[in-house]
C-alpha cells in the first residue's frame, strides 16, 4: 500500500511536531486561570503574554495588548466586522467587501444589514484580484469598516493590500484583512500594510484548531460581540484557551523563523504541480498565476465534478480538495469561482491542492499521475 499524500492543509494543518513537543513540555499538564492572582494564575498570564507577543512579531505589531486571542478565524471576523460597525455607527453605516471573501466575512457582514447597514461588495477580476478602481468608488466617507482578506483560500490570489488600504484610509474608514491562509506563508506587517484589524487562524500556523486570534490596532474602537467577563479586553469574554493559545503563539514564532526557506521549498512543488496539472486537456489553474500563495494550487477541469475527483483521488490515496472545505457540503457551486467570471458547470470541475510541511517534490509526478488517469475516467463516463 502506497503511503497516502495530504494535499488540503487549507481544510486542516497537521500540528507542527515542534508545537506538539512545546506542548507535552507545557508546566505540567496544569495552567491556572490567568484571572486569578495566586502563582498559578500569574503562571498562566505569563503564558500568555509570552504567546501574545510571539504573535505580535509574525505580523509586525508592536504592541502586544493589540492582539486578542478568540475561539478560530470566524469568531476573528465576527468580532472584527460586527464590533467595529457596530461601534463606530455614528461615522456611518455602510460595510464594504470584496465578493470572494470567506462566509465568516460575508455573513456577518450581510447580517448588519438587520441593524440598518448597506453592504457594498467590491468585485474583483478573473484572477480574483480586487477592482481596485470599482473598490474606491464603493468606499466612501459613510463606510465603516472595510473587509478584504490578505489571500483567497480556494483560488490562492495575494490581495494588493497596500493598495486597499490607502484606498480604505483616503475615505477615513477602517481596514480589515483575513489572514487566515496568507499569515505564515507571506510576510505580513500591520503597519507597512495599513492594516487597522488582522484575522489569523491558529491551525493555519501549524498551531491547535479551534484557537485564533485578532490584532486591532490601538485607538480602533470595537464593540463586544459576546458579552461575558473582561477576558482578552472584554471583547473576547471567557476564560482563556491557555494551552491552544501558548500553542498558537509557539506556531507564530516557529512560522516565522521558518517561512522564508519553507515558502520557498513549497513554492517549487507548487509550481512542478502547476505545471505538469495545466499540460492535461481542458485543465485551467483558476486564481493568479504569480500573486499566488507559495503553497496553494488550484484548477477546474471541464465536463466533470470536483466532488467526483475528490472521491476517485482519494480512492487512489491522495487527499484534495474542491472548492472549501467551509461551503463543501452545500453543494453550491463556490462564490468564489462565480465572482471570478466561470459558468456554474465550470465552477463544479475544481480541484484545490495546498501543501504543507510534509509534502515534498518526489511526491509531484505520482500526484500529477493520479490526476491525469482520474480525470480520464471521469470524462469517459460523463454525461457531460
Ligand atoms: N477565513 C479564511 C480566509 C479561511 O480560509 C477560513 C477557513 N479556513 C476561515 C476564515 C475560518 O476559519 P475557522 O473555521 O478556523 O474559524
């Protein structure tokens, strides 16, 4: 039997083996509640001070209390999107997005619209880059807050975020940024990018699931979303996650001592991929060609299901994804891919790749096999 290959660690990272160590060796399986002042509660405050900062230096802060821990990315984007319209309603009401950002961006945002906000969503191109002159016509003086993720998680396209920002900050709003796939990858600086509010995913780091975390610059007003104690600013109520936040903060220092060569080994499977996937018929790379993260390959085959390949690559031991791993399960042919311009049929033929640690560049022409002979089948039974 043939090892199997992972290729979706956009869907879940395994744990970096590092962070698992950092972890076993964690002050004896015990932390106290960091709200207590007794040792073992100032034990655990340390502990996430020391994360806090870990955290603060991947993605340029300088201060460390502008980063709050919260249960994942979507609480992240909840907090951010909701908290800061929500507090900052006398400026204006009117939310901004672009078309393909992730569902815990869109909904919330969408959802305010119950609380007499507008939302405008921002198009972007058949790369999925934004528009940037369609974003500063949808920006204006009434606009809130902002949302446009630093990188897209099903079609791999780097967001011109300087750019936006300037865009955002020209008309006095905020600017939030996803960095849920990006951060880790990419180098990411909150203040050479303008970015008023950061999203990050702790898995996404090679951290636990479950834990994330939201830098928001200091001065930004945000308004709770839960309401609870006073944990993580009172805008994260509850007590702390302390294990999967000192995890998290070992991933963020690990990912940042360890990007630059890594971005760079995972870059070349990905292209070798790229290049041997776009050689089969009718096969297309959806999302940039070069603004792309370092780790993600992402296609649409004609006359044949993502869900079909899904089942026939796994069948031959080699985990992919088609389309996110979030929307999968509705069925629904992916936003993403209808905001980038392809037909409904077109949107149902894609196939995602993201590698990780674990994958290396011998695995490229079983992989690029595989599909080749997946593919094959598939259309010759197609009714398609
Ligand atoms: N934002 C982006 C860009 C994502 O890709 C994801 C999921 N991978 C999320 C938010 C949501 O993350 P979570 O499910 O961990 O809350």
């Amino acid at each position: 039997m043939e090892e199997r290959i992972y290729l979706d660690h956009a869907a879940a990272m395994p744990v970096h083996p590092e962070v698992a160590r950092f972890g076993r060796r964690f002050p004896d399986g015990f932390v106290g509640n960091p709200s207590t002042i007794y040792q073992e509660g100032l034990q655990a405050q340390e502990t996430l001070a020391a994360a806090r900062e870990k955290v603060a230096a991947l993605v340029g802060a300088s201060a460390p209390d502008s980063i709050i821990f919260t249960g994942g990315a979507t609480e992240s984007n909840n907090i951010a999107i909701r908290g800061t319209a929500l507090r900052n309603r006398k400026s204006g009401k009117n939310v901004v997005a672009s078309t393909i950002e992730h569902i815990s961006v869109l909904n919330p945002a969408k959802d305010l619209q119950k609380s007499g906000f507008s939302l405008t969503l921002a198009p972007v191109d058949r790369y999925g880059t934004i528009d940037l002159a369609a974003l500063a016509a949808a920006v204006t003086p009434e606009t809130v807050v902002t949302s446009v993720h630093y990188a897209n998680n099903e079609i791999g396209t780097i967001e011109p975020i300087r750019e936006v920002a300037e865009i955002v900050h020209d008309r006095g709003g905020l600017l939030h940024v996803d960095a849920a796939d990006a951060a880790g990858r990419i180098p990411i600086n909150v203040k050479r990018d303008g970015i008023d509010l950061l999203t990050l995913s702790g898995n996404q780091l090679g951290g636990p699931d479950g834990i994330g975390a939201l830098y928001i610059r200091p001065g930004v007003r945000v308004q709770p979303v839960i309401v609870g104690g006073g944990q993580e600013r009172g805008l994260r109520p509850g007590t702390e996650n302390v294990f999967s936040i000192a995890c998290m903060g070992e991933a963020a220092r690990l990912a940042k001592e360890e990007m630059p060569e890594e971005s760079k080994r995972l870059a070349a499977i990905r292209d070798r991929l790229i290049a041997g996937i776009t050689e089969i018929e009718e096969a297309y790379l959806t999302g940039h060609p070069t603004m792309r993260l370092p780790h993600h390959a992402s296609f649409r085959f004609s006359r044949i299901e993502g869900e079909s390949i899904q089942l026939a690559m796994n069948l031959l031991g080699i985990a992919v994804a088609t389309g996110s791993a979030c929307t999968s399960r509705t069925l629904e042919a992916s936003h993403v891919l209808l905001a980038i311009g392809l037909a409904h049929e077109e949107a149902h033929g894609s196939m995602v790749a993201t590698l990780g640690r674990e994958n290396s560049e011998d695995e490229v022409p079983r992989i690029v096999g595989a599909i080749e002979e997946t593919v094959k089948r598939l259309r010759a039974i197609t009714p398609l």
